[in-house]
C-alpha cells in the first residue's frame, strides 16, 4: 500500500517562516517522522511527499527515505494546485489504491482496518471521521448506516445548525479512478470541490483512534503534551484500551420521563465539565442508551438522530465529544397504539443485557475489566453481574432512589462531573 502526504501550503498558516510544518519538531522528532513511524506499524513504506512550501528542506531532510526505513518519492508542486489538483501532477506514480494524509496530523492510527474496510465496499474511498472539540468550524460528514456518505456539510456553519460529531479527519482511502474526477487547469480541494460530487460512491470510516490536528502554533503546543500522554500511546485499535460507558437520561441530559424531540433535551453545565475531562484522559467516552419509545411509536429513529444531533452540537460548542454512541431501540411487551412489530423483542442489547458493551468493546479493542460504567439506575448497573465491568451510580436522575445490594462493589457520585473525578483519581492512584 502507498500513503501520499501532503506537505503543501501548511508552513504559513502557522506562523513559521524558516520552517515547513512537516518539520516541526515534537520532542525530538519531527512531525512526519511520526507519521512515517505510524505507517510502518501497518507495515505501508512507500511514501509520496506532496511538497510545496520549502520543498528543497523538506526533501533534503527525508531524502529517500532510507534513514527512517522506507522509500519516499518527491514531488514538488510546480504552483499551488490545491489538496485535489496536485494528485494531477503525481498520476503517473500512483498505485490502485492508496491512502492519503494531511503533513500536519499527529495520528495513532491502524491503517490495515481502513483498508480492509474500503476494500470490502463498492465505493471509489473512504473518508476517516472522528469527533473533535471543535465541530463547530470543522467539515462534518453526514453518513447513513450502511457508512455510506450522505451529505459533506464543509464549514462555516449556520448558526442553530445540528449535527452528528462526524469530522473529516484528513485522512482518505481512494482508488486511482478518482483522480478522472479532479479538474484541469484549476485549483481544486478533496473536501470542497471532488468529494461532494461523488457522493454515491463514498463511504464514511469512523474511527475513535488518536488523530490531532497539528494546525496552529497553540496546537503545537498541545501535541508535544500528548506525546507523552497514554491518550495518543495506546491510541490506536491496535492497543486495547478503556472507556468510561455513560449512560444517557438523567446522567448527562436531565431525567424529563422520556426525551422525545430535540427540544426537550437539556445538558447541565457540569455534563460538559465530566465529558470534556473524559476526553482529556487516557478513556473513551462512550454513550448507552435504552430508547424503548422508538419501539413503542412515541418517536422515530430520525427524531432520536436529531436528539443526538442536538446532544453532539452543544457537547461540541462546549468544547466536549462523545467517541460512540450506541442505543437501543427495542421493547420486549407490546400494548402501545401505533408500536413498531418488528422491534417488540426480548433482544441483547436492552440494558441491563450486555449487547451494546460488548459491541463497543470489538469495535474499540476495549479492556472492559478496566472500564466503567455509569449510571443513574441500579437495574442498568447490574450488566456487572453479566461482564466484568466497574460501575458507578450518581445521584441525578433516578440516583438517589435506588437501592443498590450491599454485596456490590460500586463507586457513588453527586453527579456525573464527580464521577468522572473519582475514577480517574483512582486509575492514577
Ligand atoms: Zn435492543
């Protein structure tokens, strides 16, 4: 497999005018040799540099590429083609398939899962996704469930605009053929101008590994205090790794007896504070939820992807993101007007059966004994008994009317902020 990276352009927007950003040293390496580094691991060695800016440095640094163990070929952009266009100079170097990475990320990332992924659909690439802290001025990618791509909402956004956390991490998967789809004679960019006209034929690949991007003198800055953070260490799926599960009603929207519209959810400032924390450790923060209403008929699976829309915009507008979310919409008896047939079952991932856990565990790699789960009821909480989980009950919500067994080992907590506290007190402890 081959990786282009893009080296274009990137050095002004940050400020340093003797140094292209590829350049940048972060404790002791420089930005690319940690990519170089990453690809490796997933066994990719041959290397295209898209140079633009200070080429000539960036060349005689990297040379061939044998003193960091693989084959680099340089290309450097006759004049400013855009992220798109300069593939048009490089065609005649490209393999079948390739992946494509922006110079200024700092990634833990496994490629082999991506490729093998895109290989398995139809489609001419695949876009990584990831949430992020700041959605808000970022691209968002919008994909149904089968991951195919929907709509590219590229910033700046409206104002009161929902959507999911689903950010272009500037990582790509593409097949050769796209490059018939990039314009000549003009500057042209994957996200703005090629993408959102191959709709049909792009798939979204969202992933919860380490990818940072590295843009601005403040972000540097950030990067270097990761690199030694278990949080970008075992960042990737090829490491296992810990979650704190959350679950939703009345442990990070306040308990309203059913959240049926966006309208009606409501996120304490101290929800942002926990999730925020969460995302600054080495943990996972992953949603459960049981929404038996959808089995019921009090509300459509649209209507909760517009609640979960709501939940990541104001998350995100507080500088806070969930990794996954994962919900339930069965209901095991029937006697509702207008219930959905199909989804009255008895089915493994209704809380307090473990389905929806051990589905994030496979997709995550997750070392669930060194995770937790909390909770607002001590029905939920009881999944312990089925795996081998932590678990926590705040008292919000239902919290403070449950009686839990005496014989089980849990942590208490006012709310979820202080939840939040104490596990990661004690898994430094
Ligand atoms: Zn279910």
């Amino acid at each position: 497999m081959q990786a282009v990276i893009l080296n274009g352009g990137f050095g002004k927007r940050l400020g340093l005018s003797s140094k292209p950003k590829p350049m940048v040293k972060l404790s002791g390496k420089t930005l690319l040799e940690y990519s170089i580094d990453n690809l490796k691991l997933s066994g990719i060695k041959d290397l295209i540099f898209l140079n633009g800016f200070m080429s000539e440095k960036i060349e005689s640094y990297y040379g061939d590429g044998k003193k960091f163990g693989v084959n680099i070929s340089h290309h450097a952009e006759s004049k400013p083609m855009g992220t798109a266009g300069a593939f048009l100079e490089i065609a005649d170097k490209l393999q079948d398939n390739f992946v494509v990475i922006y110079g200024d990320l700092l990634f833990n990332f496994d490629f082999n899962r991506l490729i093998n992924f895109s290989k398995l659909n139809s489609g001419i690439g695949s876009i990584v996704t990831h949430p992020n802290n700041h959605p808000f001025d970022s691209d968002l990618i919008s994909f149904d469930e089968n991951f195919k791509i929907q709509k590219i909402f590229n910033k700046p956004h409206k104002k009161n605009f929902l959507a999911r956390n689903d950010v272009n991490s500037a990582i790509y998967f593409l097949k050769k053929e796209i490059i018939n789809f990039i314009p000549k004679n003009s500057q042209s960019d994957w996200i703005k101008d090629i993408f959102p006209n191959l709709l049909g034929s792009l798939y979204a690949y969202p992933s919860s590994e380490f990818i940072f991007d590295v843009g601005t003198r403040k972000r540097i800055n950030i990067a270097r205090k990761y690199i030694s953070s278990k949080k970008y260490t075992l960042g990737s799926y090829h490491n296992k790794r810990r979650a704190i599960f959350i679950d939703r009603d009345g442990v990070i929207n306040e308990e309203v007896n059913g959240v049926y519209n966006y309208n009606q959810l409501k996120i304490p400032l101290f929800s942002h504070k926990a999730i925020k924390k969460i995302n600054n450790s080495e943990y996972l923060a992953i949603c459960v939820t049981n929404q038996p209403g959808i089995a019921k008929g009090f509300f459509s699976i649209d209507d909760l992807n517009m609640i979960h829309a709501k939940l990541d915009t104001e998350l995100g507008a507080n500088g806070a993101y969930l990794d996954d979310l994962f919900f339930c919409p069965h209901h095991p008896e029937s006697g509702w007007d207008g219930e959905k047939i199909e989804l009255k079952k008895k089915c493994n991932c209704r809380k307090p059966m473990p389905g929806m856990f051990i589905e994030a565990s496979n997709k995550h790699n997750l070392d669930l004994k060194n995770s937790y789960f909390i909770s607002d009821t001590a029905k939920d909480l009881s999944v312990s008994k089925k795996i081998d989980i932590n678990i926590a009950l705040v008292e919000t919500g239902y919290g403070s009317l449950q009686d839990m067994n005496t014989n089980t080992k849990y942590l208490k907590a006012k709310n979820l902020y202080e939840a939040v506290k104490k596990i990661l007190k004690n898994s430094n402890d």
